[in-house]
C-alpha cells in the first residue's frame, strides 16, 4: 500500500468516524432504539466483509488480524442490540 492510498483511507476513515458521530449526537433518545435494529442490519454487513477480510490471501497477517478484530466487534455490536432490543420489546409486553 502506497502512503497516498493509506492518506486517502484515513481521510476516509477520520470523516465516516466525524459524521456518524454527529449522526448520533442529533437523534433525539426515543429513537435510539428503533434506529438500534438497522445499525444491527448495518453490523450485519460488516461481519461478512470481515469475514472477507480474513479469507483474503493477497495480503498479509495484518489484515487478516484486523479482519478478526473486526469479525469480534461487529458480533459483540449485533448481539447487544439484539439484546437491547428484546428488552425494550419486553417493556412495553403487557403482565
């Protein structure tokens, strides 16, 4: 990877970073948990690129490595917003 295209993706990175947090920042607290289901969709997603990401073998350990830092995170994000989500669902369940 040349030092232009890692730049690039750091620039790409650094603004995807900036503008989801003031996504998230202008969502008033009602909506967080039906915005909750599509960021699972959304996690969803990036745990197969990750495990794209490890399968490749064109590159180096780093990526694979990065790959299943990835695969981890992403697994940890959908399982807790399943989880949140079937307890907020559980609140409003008549006893």
């Amino acid at each position: 990877m040349t030092a232009e295209s890692f730049i690039i993706l750091l620039y790409i990175l650094v603004l995807a970073s900036y503008v989801g947090f003031e996504l998230i920042n202008k969502v008033p607290p009602t909506l967080h948990t039906p915005l909750m289901s599509g960021s699972n969709a959304i996690s969803g997603i990036t745990i197969v690129g990750a495990i794209i990401a490890c399968n490749v073998l064109n590159y180096g350990a780093i990526s694979k490595w990065l790959g299943m830092i990835a695969l981890i995170l992403a697994t940890i994000n959908v399982v807790g917003g399943y989880a949140l989500t079937d307890r907020m669902l559980k609140m409003f369940k008549k006893k």
